[in-house]
C-alpha cells in the first residue's frame, strides 16, 4: 500500500480530556472493586474523587448504597458515566465501581436527559407542596409529621428545591413533637442551613420561634445562634 501524502487525512482534533490535569491519565473505562473491603483491582486513579455530579445536588456520586448517574470533571468538562453497585452477599459485601468516559454526542443526550429530570423533578416536587404543609399546619399524627418533615428536608432541600415557603409551617410544629425525636433534628438542620444563608432570613426564624414560645431561653434559639 502506497502512502497518499497529497490527501493526508486529517489529525483528529485533541479532546479536552487530553491536556486536562485532573483526567488526562484517566482509562476510557475505570473500574475498581472491593471485596469485604479489601480492594481487589488497581486503585481508583488519583483525581477520580474530584469528579463531580452533573445537576449536584439533584445527582451526586458516592460510594454509600448502589447509583447510577452522569459525572463532569470540573477542569475540562469531559462527562463521565459513574456506576457504583454494592452487594451484600452471604460470602460478604462486595462493592464495584465503574467510571466510563463518555463521546461528547453521548455527553450532551445525557445532560439534556438530567436537565430534563430535573425539571420533571421540581414540577413533582412543588405540585406536592401543598398537601405537606397542610400535614404540618393540622396533623398531630407524629408519622405523617415525620413523613411531610422529610419531604421538605431530604425531597426537597437536599435535592435543590427551594423551600423556603415552609419555614413558617416547620418552625409551628416544634412545640407539638418531641424535642428529641428526628423531625426535631431535620427541622433543626433546615433552620440552621437557612440561618447561615443571610442575617436577614436568621432573623425571620428567630421571630417565628419567638412566635411559637421557643425565646431566647430555649436551647433551640441558642443552638441558631452558635
Ligand atoms: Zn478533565
């Protein structure tokens, strides 16, 4: 075979990936696993941990319980497809992660598809708002409190939704449940991420606590303060 050196074919253009300092050593496909806790394959390359989730805090990769989502290295952007699956067998737990980088045609159909869950997501989330306030403002079913509690907390805040709606609602069922128990831990957590936000919104649910009898002597007051 003879070279044709009148058409040379043209040189493929360098990918992001390829000068990045994060993933530039990254295999197109990356997989560790672990048995009972010992690793049983190369290690995770370095720079692996910096990989962020696409849509955080709606998807975020971790390592606690099986997930699936799409991954972006903050330096070049290049996406990646993160899989982490842990089994809990008879023999001991096993656990696989597999990171796979994605063709920029892929990448994009996949971002579209999460700013399409995520929209899908907040539709769901807010047409659902209603019936929870509702349980706070009139039940005193601790169970079903607990549940509209979480709504707010895990559904909501700790996925992106604003819920700042509520806070009139969470603060009015403190004096009804058990200073101790977990909706009263969650509430805390929401007012406390709140009060952090602005001196402004600290001071809206210093003024609702005040409202609902928790002055300035009750530990919850103090612990907004600290
Ligand atoms: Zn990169």
């Amino acid at each position: 075979m003879t070279e044709n050196h009148e058409n040379p074919s043209p040189k493929p253009l360098a990918e992001p990936y390829q000068t990045c300092s994060i993933c530039r050593n990254f295999p197109d496909r990356i997989r560790v696993f672990w048995k009972m806790n010992e690793l049983e394959s190369e290690p995770m390359p370095p720079g692996l941990g910096k990989l962020r989730g696409v849509g955080d805090p709606f998807y975020f990769p971790h390592m606690a319980t099986s997930n699936r989502g799409l991954v972006e290295c903050p330096e070049c952007h290049t996406c990646y497809d993160w899989k982490f699956e842990y089994d809990y067998l008879a023999t001991g737990s096993e656990d696989d992660l597999e990171v796979t980088r994605l063709r920029p045609e892929e990448a994009e159909k996949r971002r579209q598809a999460v700013a399409q869950a995520i929209k899908d997501y907040h539709a769901w989330f807010a047409a659902n708002i209603p019936a929870n306030l509702q349980t706070l403002r009139q039940s005193r079913d601790y169970n079903k409190v607990s549940l509209a509690v979480r709504f707010f907390l895990t559904e909501g805040m700790e996925r992106g939704c604003d819920i700042e709606c509520a806070l009139p609602e969470l603060v009015g069922i403190l004096p009804h449940i058990h200073p101790e128990s977990i909706s009263t831990v969650n509430i805390r957590t929401i007012l406390r991420k709140f009060a952090a936000k602005s001196p402004e919104l600290k001071q809206r649910i210093l003024t609702l606590l005040n409202d609902h009898g928790l002055g300035p002597e009750h530990p919850f007051h103090q612990s907004l303060l600290s």
